[in-house]
C-alpha cells in the first residue's frame, strides 16, 4: 500500500508539470491570437491583411450621401449575425502595455501566469478602444500620443464603424507610442482622464452622430464622472457647437480640437476610441455600474432642459397638455408624405393636438428636442428625423412609416429595436403598393414593384437609390386612423377614460 500511494505522488508530481507547460503553451496561444486580432505596428502579414480586407467586403457599406439613416441598418444587418467578440476593460495602470516578446509573466511565489490586457483591445466589432496610464503627453498636431510604461507601437481610428472603409477615410489615424528620451516637454497639465474620439466619418447626418459619436461617447465617458478631457479629432466647429450642450454634461472641462493643437497635453491616463454596445443603444450588462439608455436619455434631458421624462398628462382636466400631442417628421426631398394636410386634419378629429417639425441639419437641437418632449406621438417614414425618438418622453409612441420595398429588417434594426430600451411604444404602418409613387414610376411587372428582392441583391446601392431616394409615400388615411387610433390606447391619456 505505501509504494503504491508513493508511485502515485510521483505520478501526481509529473501530470502536474506537465500541466503546467500545456497552460503556459496555451497561453502563449493566446497571445498570438490576441496579435493577429490587434495587429500592433510590424505584426501585419499577408494573412492579417486577408482576413481584414474580407471583413470590410462583408460589412462595409458604401454611403455616397448622407441623408438618410439607412446607411448604418445595413451594416448593422451583417452584423446581427455573428457574435461580437469582449475583451472587458481592466486596470492598465500596473503595466500600460503588452510587449513584443513576452504576454505572460511568472509570479515566482505561486508559479501561475498572469495574462495582461493589450493596450488597444476590440471593444465590438464595430469598434476598437486603446486605454493606458502613466505619462501621457498628446501632440494634436501629429496625432501621436507618447506613454511610459508602453512597450510597442499602436495605430487605431477612433471612430465607432471600423469596418467600414468609406467612413474610416474621413478619419484620422492615431499613433500611442513608448515614451524616448526626445519626448516633447508638457505645456499643459491635467489631471482628468484624456478622451481621444472623431467626428469624422458620417457626422452630419442625425442618425450616425447618435449611434456612432454620441451615444458611444457617453458610454466611454460616464464612468468618469466629469473628470474626462474631450481632445476631438477632425474637429468640426459647427457639429461641435452643435452638441455642446451634451459634451458639457459628460466633462466638466473645454472640448479640444486636438488635430490643430500645438499644446503638449500631458494626463495621468487616456482612453482613444469610443465605445459601441448597438444601435441607438446602450447594453447595461457591458457598463461598469449598469447604466442603460435610461440614463443616456436623463443626461439629455438635462443637457437641454426637456421638461417631460413621462408621457402622463397634466392633473388639471382643463390644461390643453391634457390633448396627446401628435408630431408629425416632415421630410423635405425623398420619402414625403404627400397628403401630409389630410394626415394632420385625421388626427385632429381623433382629439390629438397635432404639430408638424420639418427638421434639418441646422435645426436648433435645443429647440426641436422641447418639441419632440412635448409631444405623446412621433410619427415619421423612415430616415434619420426618426432618430429625435431619443428626445420623446417615457410612454410616447413612435410610430414608423416603413416604405414599400421589403424594408422590414432596415425598419427594425434603426428604430424598432432601440425603442424598447428607450420605455417607448412601437408601432410601423407599412406602406402597401398603391401608397408609393413608385407604382407611377415603374410598369405594373417591373420587378421593383413585383419582387423587390431582385433588388435587394443588386446591393445596397441598387436598393436606395430605388426605395428610399425615388419614393415618395400617400398613407391611406382609413388605415392610418387605426394606426393613430391604437397609439392613443397605449398612452396614459387613453388608458385614464
């Protein structure tokens, strides 16, 4: 019995080493994967290259103009099926970086290793953080942020549609490299955390600066509760100035236009690139403390003094507020609603008090988000007015106008799924074949109107210029009173009689 349980020790000693060199193989493993996933500066390759240029082939979507918010569904649509990759963000200040030769580090009294987080890390697949601490000095002018500790060179564009190589051409790379003797001298001091971000790529269209700068930015930037320095690359004065309102509620310090910076700013820590959960969308499971839309959408009622968080009516029965207010999204080129008059003279009989908002990009935001708060229903076609949705009071109704053209998954992937995490109802009218003016366009077989799918495999080009840039839509006014009708039940106004 003793030689046996002897035997077994030795057995047990050797599995054990063996053990031990297969974990550290293992991690080593890891290591070169986490290298190709990253691709720090000189560990490109052929194969890196390849496997980068058939990502972008697949979710690249070629946006010519800006004037709709359709753009980014598409993309989102590949993306909807395949799993987002996580590398959860963890302390950097210890190391800073991970070298060339070596990701694994021995701790001499316990024999485990300890894999340490790349400085540049995929955040999702449509974006891509680098996060470091120590001595941080910016140089705007070249784009170059000098770090100690860092050990290697990193390149990333921080802006949240990596994939896409028309967006990412509008906006400027950034280098964090280690910090050498010849190091410029800091001219500035802080002591908030530096926040690098774009507002290059498709800026300028409403629903591309929510889903791809603004809401993004928040979730980078609520953790630090005001002490975050926004350094903006490819600065736009008047996109800027546009939103300054929000860019004040996240930081309480001034809004760089770093590119044309001849400071050296020099911080305790540095986050380059934002971060995107999904469409007009925060997942509170990836947040350090759970904050959700909810929270995204008390931020702007404070940025711009919104008075309604709920849809409840006034408690005075003769308060006009008392009337649900309906907004109707006016468009100005495509997508028009032609019998835009009778739409708002249907709804008045329903009881609704009825605006019409005609926004566009030098619209007030200040002033058209007090409308939109103001308002119990939106209704609008599709297009990137619908995204005022972030301004509607909890309990509102948006209803989207989906055109004709098998639109469905644009429809839900822009709007629908984002309503419910902003607590607002969802309803779509669905335009039918003798509510578009493409059935005066097109004979009665063209395949347009009798297999839209034909053109949906054409490509995304094919499908807008048809679909969204040639339609314009004449809702049937019998159905669209159903639809207004069924908004008005799920409002408290409705639910109180």
């Amino acid at each position: 019995m003793k030689s046996n349980r002897n035997l077994s020790r030795g057995e047990g000693r050797r599995l054990g080493n063996v053990a031990l060199i297969a974990f550290m193989l293992g991690s080593l493993l890891l290591l070169s994967l986490v290298r190709a996933r990253f691709s720090p500066i000189g560990k490109t390759g052929e194969a890196i290259k390849a496997e980068e240029q058939q990502a972008m082939r697949k979710e690249s979507v070629k946006m010519e103009t800006l004037d709709t918010a359709d753009d980014g569904a598409a993309s989102a649509a590949a993306e909807e099926e395949e799993e987002e990759t996580q590398l959860k963000p963890t302390d950097t200040s210890g190391s800073g970086g991970v070298s060339r030769s070596s990701v694994a580090v021995a701790d001499a009294a316990t024999d485990h290793l300890v894999l340490r987080k790349p400085v540049c890390y995929e955040t999702s697949r449509r974006s891509d953080t680098c996060e470091a601490a120590g001595d941080v000095r910016v140089q705007g002018r070249t784009q170059t942020i000098h770090i100690s500790p860092l050990e290697q060179e990193w390149k990333v564009k921080p802006y949240c549609r990596k994939h896409d190589a028309f967006a990412l051409s509008h906006v400027k790379e950034w280098a964090l490299r280690p910090l050498s003797g010849d190091a410029p001298h800091c001219t500035i001091n802080s002591s908030a955390t530096a926040f690098v971000l774009s507002t290059g790529g498709f800026t300028g269209n409403l629903f591309h600066d929510y889903t791809d700068v603004l809401i993004p930015a928040f979730i980078t930037a609520h953790r630090y509760a005001g002490e975050l320095q926004f350094l903006v690359s490819s600065f736009k004065s008047w996109w800027t100035n546009k939103y300054l309102q929000i860019f004040q509620q996240l930081s309480n310090h001034e809004v760089v236009d770093i590119d044309n910076d001849d400071e050296v700013r020099c911080y305790r820590s540095v986050v380059v690139g934002p971060t995107f959960h999904k469409e007009l969308g925060v997942d509170a499971s990836k947040t350090p403390s759970g904050y959700s839309m909810v929270d995204f959408r008390a931020m702007l009622r404070g940025a711009f003094g919104l008075e309604r968080a709920t849809a409840t009516p006034s408690g005075d029965q003769w308060d006009i507020r008392r009337r649900p207010r309906l907004l109707i999204i006016s468009r100005r080129s495509s997508r028009r609603f032609l019998n835009e008059r009778a739409m708002v003279d249907m709804a008045m009989s329903l009881g609704f008090d009825v605006r019409v908002g005609d926004p566009d990009i030098s619209t007030d935001v200040s002033k058209f988000a007090r409308l939109v708060n103001s308002a119990d229903v939106m209704v609008g076609v599709h297009g990137a007015g619908l995204t005022n949705m972030v301004f509607l009071p909890a309990g509102a109704v948006l209803i989207q106008v989906v055109p004709y053209g098998g639109l469905e998954w644009l429809a839900r992937g822009t709007f629908k799924e984002p309503s419910a995490d902003m607590q607002i109802h969802y309803l779509d009218y669905m335009i039918q074949l003798d509510e578009t003016t493409l059935s005066e366009q097109y004979p009665k077989d063209d395949p347009v109107l009798k297999d839209p799918s034909t053109i949906h495999k054409q490509g995304w080009n094919a499908l807008k210029t048809v679909y969204l840039d040639k339609q314009d839509v004449r809702p049937h006014l019998g159905r669209l009173k159903n639809t207004f009708t069924e908004a008005l039940k799920l409002l408290p106004h409705g639910q109180s009689n």
